[in-house]
C-alpha cells in the first residue's frame, strides 16, 4: 500500500480518536440524547464506574501515539476493544448512529492489516 495513503489513514483515526477521547475528559461537544432508557441507564452506569474516563484515556493516549507514529501496532490492538464496543453499543442500542461504530472499526480493522508484519511473531505458534 502506498505510504502516502497508510500516513493519511494513520493520521486521520488518530485525530478522531483524539477528539473523541477528549471530548469524553472535556465535553466541549454536547453528548447526543441516548435514544432509549436502557442505552441512557448503560451509559450512566459506564460513567459511574469511571469506565468513560478509562477509555477516555485510552483513547487519548492512543491518538496521540499514532501522530507521533510511535507504537501504532501495538495502540491499533488495544483500540480494537473499544471500536468493538462502539459497534456492538450502537448495533444494540443505538442502531440509528451504527455508522459511527463502523467507521472506527473499519478504520481499526485497515490499520491492523497495515500492521499485520509487526503480529506476525505473536500468532507464531
């Protein structure tokens, strides 16, 4: 693949996700309305237990890492967890915004695949 493609790939999943972990810390955009009482009891619960501000985290240090391209291999399996989330939270409760969960994790799934020499020693059996 060209390089000039995987940079921009790399650069534009890493801003997202920095805008939306920051957005989690720093709310300086307004959360939409969960469009059900049980996606709005799921997500107070996820803020109760401080969960949000873990992925929050993650995420933040995870945009930042693919700006900087250092330790994009291995951010790329960690985020994994979180655009499977994503996904599975808007398949089930939010299925009206599911394209939010599908681009992340379509944009997770390429920037694995982009990086699939650096697991290559890992899936050795």
């Amino acid at each position: 693949m060209n390089p000039k493609v995987i940079m921009a790939v790399r650069i534009l999943f890493g801003l997202a996700i920095l805008f939306f972990g920051a957005n989690k810390l720093f709310y300086f955009m307004d959360p939409p309305e969960p469009p059900t009482k049980t996606a709005a009891s799921f997500l107070r619960m996820l803020t109760i237990s401080k969960t949000m501000m873990l992925v929050a985290i993650v995420e933040i240090a995870a945009g930042i890492s693919l700006l900087a391209n250092k330790y994009a291999p291995l951010m790329m399996i960690v985020l994994m967890s979180i655009s499977i989330n994503a996904l599975l939270y808007h398949l089930k409760l939010d299925p009206k915004n599911i394209v939010i969960g599908i681009v992340f994790l379509a944009m997770n799934g390429l920037m694995i695949f982009i990086y699939r020499d650096h697991y290559k020693e890992l899936l050795r059996s």
